[in-house]
C-alpha cells in the first residue's frame, strides 16, 4: 500500500489515482487499532476520511470490500446507519441465485478471499452473513430474504476459508472451542489481511483458551522456536519420511506440512497467461533523446549501452485477475533507469514513424530482480523500463514469471527466453 492523493487516501503500491476506497479504509482501521493500543485519542472528524472515500466509491465496490469497511466503521463507532442500509438494498437488489451459493469451492485454503476474487460466489455469501451481524447490532432490519440469508450462511460455514468461518462464528456466536479451529488453521502462505482480520475478531476468546501443547512426531524430526514465540518440527533424517506418525493417543488437531519440490518436477505455470520477455538495444536516432530499438538477439551485453526491458502478459480467460507482479530477474550490477522523461524509442523498421514516449519507471527493486505492480490484469498488458548492466561477468538468468500476489501457488513463467544465459562486456 502507498498513500496517493489528498484526504489521506490509500492504493496498492505502485498504482496512480485518487486511491482505493477499501485500502484506505483498512488504512484508517489499522491506525485507529494502534491508537486504541497507545491510548490515543482522536476527534471523530479525524476519522471522517474513511467514510467520505467509501461514500464516493461503494458503488463501485464488491459487496465483501463494503461489507468489512463498514465492520470496521462500527467498530470504531464511526456512523454508519445509513450506509448499512444501503448497503443491504444492495445485496437484495443483486438477487444472488441459491444456486450460485450450491457452487462447490475449490479455492486454496492459502488464497485470499478479499483480495484473489472478492466477487465470487463466497465472498457475496461472507458479506451477506457479515451485513446481517452488522445490522443486528446497528438494531436494523434486513430486507434480504430469509432463503437467500440461509443459503449465504451455508456456504461460508461450509468452506474452507478461516475467514469465512470467523463471519460465521461473529455471527452465530460461538465459543473458546470453534475460535481455536480457527486460529490452529491459520498459516503463514495465507494473505496478512485475513490472518490479522481473524485474529483481531477472535481475541476476546484467546483469554480462555487452553495452551497448545505441540505433538512431537516419531522419528529425526528437530524442535525449533519461532521468533513470535511458536515451535515446529523441521526433518532432519536423510531422504524424504514415508509417514509421519505422531502416536496413538492424539486427539484430532490440524497440522501444517510443508515441504520444497525439486525443481525439476515443480509446475512452473498453472494459471491462464503468457508471459514474454524481449529485451532491445537503444541505438541513438538522428533527433536527440530519440532512439531505435535493436532486438537482443544473443547473450552479449555492452556495460557502455542503455537497454530497454520489454515484458508482455497476455491473459487468456475472461475473468480479471486481482493484484499480480511481475519478478524480472537480473543480474548483478544492473539496474533500473528511474528517469524516462523525453524519451521516445521506435521498433526496428518504423524509423519514419513519430517514436513512442517511454512510460515512467513503476518497478520496486528486489535482490537481483526487480517487480513490476499488476493490479488488475485482462487482455494484454505491457511494461518497458530501461536497464542498464554496469558489472561485467557471465551470467545464468531464471525466467520472468508473473505472480498472484495474494494466491502465490498460481503463477506463469516465461518459456523460450532467448538469453537466460548472458555475458556482460
């Protein structure tokens, strides 16, 4: 997240506007949480941003993102009658069918709800059952029908997201026991926003829950401690456990297994897009600060040269993919040219035609990478940034892949890349 525009507005990193209604609104409640920690107190008008971005955006917004900005405004005593009500004409004028809610989910249990497809069929399910504990509090009425209220609670009690179970457990009521299931269900792989969501709302059940005592399974296995206070098991033995085996006596618990694939056998790309990488030399036109394009064709690199990285995804389904990044490898020594102003570069063949003003840089750089922020991906997309290699050597490059940022087990990798092998001179 990054602060853009007035009003103290928040969006995704790496995104112009005028922010995102739901970010900002997450913003805001994680800074009333750390003021109600420090014992600060704020005037109410302090607040009075959260609503007035959501106000102008709601219609716009999947009905789970209203449904927990709104949560979040309740319990941070902000006024927000109104805008419950609203918000329940629109889950009645949307008239989910109940076999929308029969749909079986097949979603990892690690992808993020709010984040991967706040529009499904779950996700409206959640809001429903989020809007009508909302509402119960507020002393409203529903104007939802009692069918598709039932319906909606079947389906988030029924799955396997922690935080469709946390609504269901607001919701109904529940107890010390069905909060632990929970929060024992929670793993690192699954996206911050829904751990802390689910750990926020259960606090006031952790005060009687029982210790958790951690099995100790049979075998090479070694003890270690987490920074955060928690222990695993890591294997220690040679080769890979046939079984794991934690005695006799143990009573049902969930229990994480991780473990790395080789790499040989790892699946490199399971989602619908294609992602390609072109790299060009920039070779100076007659016009200054012009330039043609010369496709790399082999694995040489002048350190004296200015080169522009081309990366293009094309996604193939219909459906928009939320909150991506691309990870370009590069190696040591290179970097990003931040400053593109008055550029303008031309594909070979083309040098008549009026060359093309080169976008301003929108990467964050990594450890021999860099990323590049895709929000919301449909069609095809594509970034260009200017490297530049200043230390020479002989190098070996993995692919660019393309990343669900909040559903990280689905990715594409770039296949055929000419120059994975590279020498800089």
């Amino acid at each position: 997240m990054q602060l853009a525009g007035p009003g103290a507005r928040f969006t995704w990193w790496g995104e112009d506007g005028n922010g995102d209604a739901f970010l900002t609104a997450w913003a805001w409640y994680a800074d009333w949480q750390a003021s109600q920690a420090l014992g600060v107190t704020q005037q109410p008008e302090y607040w009075q941003h959260m609503l007035d971005s959501y106000a102008e955006q709601a219609d716009n917004m999947p009905l789970l993102h209203r449904a927990l900005v709104l949560a979040w405004a309740q319990e941070m005593n902000l006024p927000c009658k109104t805008l419950l009500k609203g918000l329940d004409e629109a889950i009645a004028r949307r008239g989910t069918k109940t076999e929308d809610f029969s749909e079986e989910d097949t979603r990892d249990i690690n992808d993020s709800l709010i984040l991967d497809t706040p529009e499904s069929p779950l996700a409206d399910a959640v809001a429903n059952v989020l809007t009508m504990t909302l509402l119960k509090k507020a002393q409203l009425k529903s104007t939802v029908m009692p069918q598709i209220q039932q319906y909606a609670w079947d389906k988030a009690a029924n799955s396997n997201q922690p935080l469709a179970h946390t609504v269901v457990l607001l919701n109904s009521g529940g107890d010390a026991t069905q909060a632990a299931a929970i929060l024992s269900g929670l793993t690192a792989e699954q996206s911050t926003i829904e751990r802390a969501l689910a750990m926020n709302w259960l606090a006031k059940y952790m005060a009687t829950m029982p210790p958790v005592v951690l099995p100790a399974p049979a075998g090479a296995w070694a003890k270690h401690k987490l920074t955060g206070g928690g222990e695993y098991w890591r294997w220690v033995g040679q080769g890979v456990p046939d079984i794991l085996s934690f005695g006799d006596e143990l009573s049902p618990q969930n229990v994480q297994v991780r473990w790395r694939e080789p790499a040989k056998t790892a699946q490199q790309s399971n989602i619908p897009v294609t992602v390609e990488r072109q790299l060009y030399r920039l070779i100076p036109g007659e016009e200054e600060m012009s330039f043609t394009l010369q496709p790399v064709t082999s694995n040489e690199i002048d350190s004296d040269a200015l080169y522009l990285d081309e990366i293009t995804l094309t996604s193939e389904q219909d459906a928009v993919l939320r909150y991506g990044q691309v990870e370009v490898p590069l190696p040591p020594g290179a970097d990003v040219e931040r400053t593109t102003w008055g550029i303008s570069v031309n594909k070979p063949n083309a040098a008549k035609q009026q060359g093309q003003l080169l976008e301003k840089a929108r990467n964050e750089m990594g450890e021999l990478a860099y990323m590049v922020p895709v929000k919301e991906l449909t069609g095809t997309v594509t970034f260009r940034h200017l490297l530049r290699f200043s230390q020479k050597g002989q190098f070996v490059l993995p692919p660019a892949r393309y990343v669900r940022s909040y559903a990280p087990a689905q990715q594409s990798v770039a296949a055929g890349s000419e120059w994975t092998g590279m020498q800089v001179k």
